[in-house]
C-alpha cells in the first residue's frame, strides 16, 4: 500500500488522531512509510475521514 498527502491538506489533525502510528502533522501531514504496513485499516480509516480528501492510498 502507497500512502501520500496531497498539498490540498489543511493540517487539521483529523488523521493524526485516527491513525498516529502513521501520521504526523508538521506544515502538512507527513506519513510514516514504515508504519503503514500492518496499519491498513486505520490509513483507510483517515483518509474517508480527511475533510478535504488529501490522503491518497493506492
């Protein structure tokens, strides 16, 4: 599983409190490739949750 974060992100956390294992907010969300294997569900999670729909998974 590939997981970005497009520029539209408006760092508004929603993912950090979703899935903290993978995300980070610093100017935008920042994903940590390590983490996200084993983490699928709660990626899948953040990104339906992401207000403006900035987290791509492929």
């Amino acid at each position: 599983m590939k997981v970005t974060v497009t520029d539209d992100c408006i760092s508004c956390g929603a993912c950090e409190s979703i899935c903290d294992a993978v995300f980070s907010i610093e100017d935008k969300a920042v994903v940590n490739e390590a983490a996200v294997a084993g983490n699928e569900d709660c990626v899948k999670e953040a990104a339906d949750a992401c207000p403006v729909s900035a987290i791509v998974v492929e």
